[in-house]
C-alpha cells in the first residue's frame, strides 16, 4: 500500500513537524509514501497549490501505476518528539 501526504512547511495548522514523524513511522512499517512538501504556503491554500498534484497521484493510484515512494529521504523539517503529559 502506498500513502501520498502533502505538507506546508509553513502550516500553523497541521504542523509539519507532526507530518515528518507520521511519515517517519509509516516508512518505519515498510509502507512507501509519496510525499510534496511545499514553502510559504498556509494551512488554508495548501490544498489549491497541490490539489492537481493529489489528483495526478490518486489517477496513478487507481490506474495500478506505480507512484513515487520517498521513504529515505531527507525531510525538510525535524521530526516531532512525543511529549509526556
């Protein structure tokens, strides 16, 4: 099975560094994700900047061709540590 996440490094929403450790331990199972990472874009645009790109992916997707798989590589951001609480 393949993820496809798409993250702002921007976003003050979803936080980036809460991406970089979900796609850290999705790869961690053996899984692949395709990931965008875009800049300069908030949380509430990010969807209108990479919606063509999610839509060429998911027709990749559903075609039964194969996507991108970006597990290993460097992550634009640090990843995010659990805290306790």
């Amino acid at each position: 099975m393949c993820s496809s996440d798409l993250q702002s490094t921007s976003d003050q929403v979803v936080l980036p560094q809460t991406t970089a450790a979900f796609i850290t331990k999705t790869c961690a199972t053996g899984e692949s994700v395709s990931t965008t990472w875009i800049s300069e874009v908030p949380h509430q645009q990010t969807a209108i900047v990479v919606g063509p790109s999610a839509v060429q992916w998911m027709g990749q997707v559903f075609a039964g061709q194969p996507v991108p798989d970006d597990c290993g590589q460097p992550l634009p951001v640090a990843v995010a540590s659990p805290t306790s609480g």
